[in-house]
C-alpha cells in the first residue's frame, strides 16, 4: 500500500507543479510567446525535466497529466483526438532524452555522480530530442507549417533550454543539501 501511496504523491506533485510553472509561465507569455504551443522561457520544461528525473514514470505521467490539463488554455481549437498524441510525444521524448543523456554521460540513475557541469549538456540533448520530435507531429498533424518547421524547432529549443535549465540548476543546488540515498531517478 505505502508504494502505491508514494507512487500516486509523486505524480500528483508533477502535475500540480507542472500547472503551476505553467500558469507562470502565462504571466510572461507578453515578452516570451514566440507562437502558439513555443514559448522562449517555458519553465514547465524543467519541470518536466526534473520530475523525470527524480520520479522517473511517476513525474513523466504527472508532467503528462500537467500539460493535458492545460492545453485547452492555450490552443483552445485542438481536439482531445490531437491533444492526447501530443501531449505524450512530449512527454515520451522528454523522458527519452534524459534517459539517452545519462547513460551517455554515465549518471548514475540515483544522481549520486551527477556534476553541475553535466546539466547544461543533459537538457541539450533532451531538448533537442523534445522539440524536434514535437514539432514534427505538429506538423505530421496538420497544426503547423512544415515552412516554419525550422524556426519553431529552433523557438521552442530555446524556449525549453532557458527554462529548464534554471529549474536543473535549482534542483542541483537542492541536491546538494539533500542526502543522495533520498534521491530516485528514471
């Protein structure tokens, strides 16, 4: 019982999180919204970025409950037939990326090697993993322009990087007050 307690917290504090950064990230849409789902500060990335990491299935199913919730507020017109494939390719490819990175870069899955260093190089891969993924079937979909494929990969790239990447270097900073049997990963 006390596993599954556990399991249900830890996704149930991914997507409060996850709508939370979101719903901020709103008040900063005016000088950071470069087009409709590509935002160039997107703070719930990192959210989804460290959920992953330290909750593994638990933060990517809370991450993905986060954004299902969310994306009638910010492209109203998509239908739940559209919404949910998109909102798993993002979540999917998130979770592919950190998994890809540490291995590549040896982190082991509890975090207890993870170097400051290595952040900014986990959140490229994984972003660029995300945002051409994503805006891939935004196209593949008929939801955007496969003209502007290039310009939207690259916003939301950017976008995703800013905002992760300051929420991997507060979770850095964290860890390194947390003692590291407490920390699970994917």
């Amino acid at each position: 019982m006390q596993p599954r307690l556990e399991q249900l917290g830890l996704t149930a504090l991914a997507t409060v999180a996850y709508f939370l950064t979101f719903k901020l990230n709103q008040y900063l849409d005016p000088w950071f919204l470069y087009g409709q789902g590509i935002s160039l500060l997107f703070l719930p990335a990192g959210v989804k970025h460290v959920s992953i990491l330290l909750a593994g299935r638990w933060g990517a199913l809370g991450s993905f409950l986060g954004l299902l919730v969310m994306v009638p507020a910010f492209w109203p017109e998509l239908s739940i037939e559209m919404a949910i494939p998109y909102v798993a390719i993002s979540t999917l490819s998130t979770w592919a990326g950190i998994v890809l990175s540490m291995r590549l870069m040896g982190i082991r899955r509890d975090l207890s090697n993870l170097k400051l260093l290595q952040l900014p190089l986990l959140d490229l891969v994984t972003i660029l993993l995300h945002a051409v993924t994503t805006n891939t079937y935004f196209v593949l979909a008929g939801l955007k322009k496969i003209n502007d494929w290039n310009m939207n990969t690259l916003a939301m790239m950017v976008g995703d990087y800013l905002g992760s990447l300051s929420l991997m270097l507060l979770l850095f900073i964290v860890l390194q007050w947390l003692p590291r049997r407490s920390v699970g990963a994917p």
